[in-house]
C-alpha cells in the first residue's frame, strides 16, 4: 500500500542516508555538483530547523513516501511563495524501487496535497534535461511543459539545462493517475 505522511524528526536520517550514501554517479545524474554538498551534519541542521517554522514560513516542505508503511522516498518543494508558487522535487530512494511507476502513483498523492497544504496556484518542476525519469513522469502526470534553459538550479547543482514543467491548480483535477 502506498501513502504519504509529512516528514517528521526521525526521517532526517533516512534522508540524510539517501543524500550521503547515494553514488556519485547518481548525483551528478541528477545534476549534483559533489562540491557542492554540504556537510551531513548541516543538512540534518537544516531539515529540523524546517521542521519547526509555520507551513507559512517553510522554506522547503516535504512529504515522505511510504510502501507498505516503510519510508521509501521523498517529494519536497522549496522557493515557496506560500498561496502563489513553488518548485517541486522527487527522490526514490533505493534504485531497486526506481522506474517502477511508484514515483508516479505517490506522486498523484502528494501533489494535491501541496496545492492545499501550501495554498498553491501554481507548481513547477526543472529536473535536470538529462535525466529521463522524473521528465517522462511529468509529461505522464499532465504537466505543461514550458522550455529547457540553462541555469544553476539549487545550491548543491552544477550549471546544467534544465526543463521547466508546469502544474496549475485548476488543472488538479485533470492530474493522470490521480
């Protein structure tokens, strides 16, 4: 069974793993420049400071995806604008639980749950243009797709293009899969 549920204290470690236990070659796949890490323990400082502000005030929010009651992932947003926008994430974990179509199905749960949690009328998307799997994900899910550009999308990527895609409220309902 699959569910989501808001990340609490305890999953900080499980995040921290999948971020510093990760290959190298994964990151750099999503577009992580490795010299760009910060350390472990100012990621997990970070993540409790998060927990502890208003969802008004959440820099980044995230929800942990769960299989049958096990932490197997995560989806976050970050550049929140609460009640306007924000730029959403996606992690599978393990890579066995990678291209299983599991991204998809917890993602038709938690992106409805950011709408009305974060009072959103607009998300959006950039993974790395190289990268297939969160791409073909969003274009499945009925994301609009706005361009690739080149940017430094986040404080740990390297220069990269990017593809922007696009979610608006009032196309929720139309959400494939949902």
């Amino acid at each position: 069974m699959l569910s989501i549920r808001e990340i609490q204290e305890s999953d900080i470690p499980l995040l921290a793993d999948y971020w510093f236990h990760s290959s190298d070659q994964h990151l750099i796949g999503m577009g992580v420049d490795l010299a760009k890490m910060p350390g472990r323990q100012d990621f997990e400082s970070m993540l409790r400071d998060q927990l502890q502000k208003p969802v008004e005030s959440k820099e980044t929010y995230c929800v942990i995806w769960l299989l049958d009651g096990q932490p197997i992932g995560h989806n976050n947003v970050n550049n929140i604008t609460f009640g306007k926008q924000a730029n959403m994430h996606l992690h599978v974990w393990h890579p066995a639980n990678r291209q299983s179509g599991l991204g998809h199905q917890f993602l038709c749960q938690s992106i409805p749950y950011f709408f009305k949690t974060l009072k959103l009328e607009k998300l959006y998307c950039e993974p790395y243009a190289h990268n297939p799997a969160p791409n073909n994900t969003l274009r499945k899910l009925g994301f609009e797709f706005v361009k690739t550009y080149r940017t430094i999308p986040g404080s740990i990527n390297f220069e990269q293009e990017v593809n922007q895609w696009l979610l608006r409220a009032d196309q929720l309902n139309q959400l494939a899969g949902a």
